[in-house]
C-alpha cells in the first residue's frame, strides 16, 4: 500500500474533496477518471493534459501502469513518475481505478462494500477518503511523542 506519509494522504484528500464538490467525472477519460483525477492532484496537469499524455500509448490506466517505464520517455510514463515519487505503488493506481484494493474494501462500512462500483463518484469519493483514513492511522500508529519530564519517583507509587 502507498506510504503513509502526509503528502499521500493530503493528495489522497484534495482528490476527494474536489470530486465530492462536483469536479468533472468521466470513468473511460483518461484524466477524469479515478486515476486521471489523482494525477491532476499530484501533477497539477488538466484532465486534458493528462489524457492527451496517455492517448501517446495504448490502453486504458491498467495497461499504462503495467507498460509503464520509467525511461521511456513517454509523457504518461513521467505522470507516473510523480504519482510513484509521492509515494503510491503501481498496484495502489491499478487497484484505484477499479476501486478494488482488499484492505480499503475491508475498512469500508459493511452496507457499502458489495456494491461499490469502480465508475460511480460517490463510490470513489468514499474509496478514497476511505484510504486516507487508513494510512492515517498507520502515521499515527508510529508518531512517538518524546517525554518532555520524567514524573517524580514518588508519584509513581501509589
């Protein structure tokens, strides 16, 4: 799963937030679509932008990230370049598109597990703040806090 490092879960967040406020949405376009909606947060690229960039080679985002080589020189190849930089995997972008990852299907609420649909904002708009949520926790699960003072030897024994 991607790192769980803030500017994966801020990414992961500004992607929902804009989709869950009407954003453009379009599954089969290449830059509107799950993936293509991350890419614009993480690249700052139009959709058009990124869709012209992938129409440079076949397929849709699956077949990108399978094909995908870091020195092709293909311009979708460095968009893929900075989603992975940021931290994500080509199995998180891969699972994303189809909104299929087993560990977020896992953590979402029980009634919206089954009938989530991979083309459907809303259902996306929850996968992703779903997945937010998780590497959130995972963050906080390794933050340890200093001790700033030792409580006094006396208070200990009560």
């Amino acid at each position: 799963m991607a790192s769980s490092s803030l500017p994966v879960i801020e990414a992961l967040r500004t992607t929902a937030q804009r989709l869950a406020a009407e954003a453009p949405y379009q599954w089969g376009h290449m830059g509107s679509c799950n993936c293509g909606h991350l890419a614009q947060t993480i690249t700052r690229l139009s959709k058009a932008d990124i869709h012209a960039r992938a129409l440079q080679r076949y397929g849709d985002w699956d077949q990108q990230l399978r094909d995908y080589c870091p020195s092709s020189g293909l311009p979708i190849d460095a968009v893929i370049d900075e989603m992975l930089a940021l931290g994500f995997t080509r199995g998180d972008l891969a699972y994303l598109e189809r909104l299929s990852d087993p560990l977020i299907r896992a953590a979402l609420p029980l009634e919206r597990r089954h009938g989530l649909q991979h083309n459907r904002r809303d259902d996306v708009v929850l996968y992703l703040r779903t997945w937010a949520e998780l590497l959130e926790q995972e963050l906080l699960r390794r933050v340890v806090l200093p001790r700033l003072f030792e409580p006094p030897a006396a208070a200990l024994v009560q």
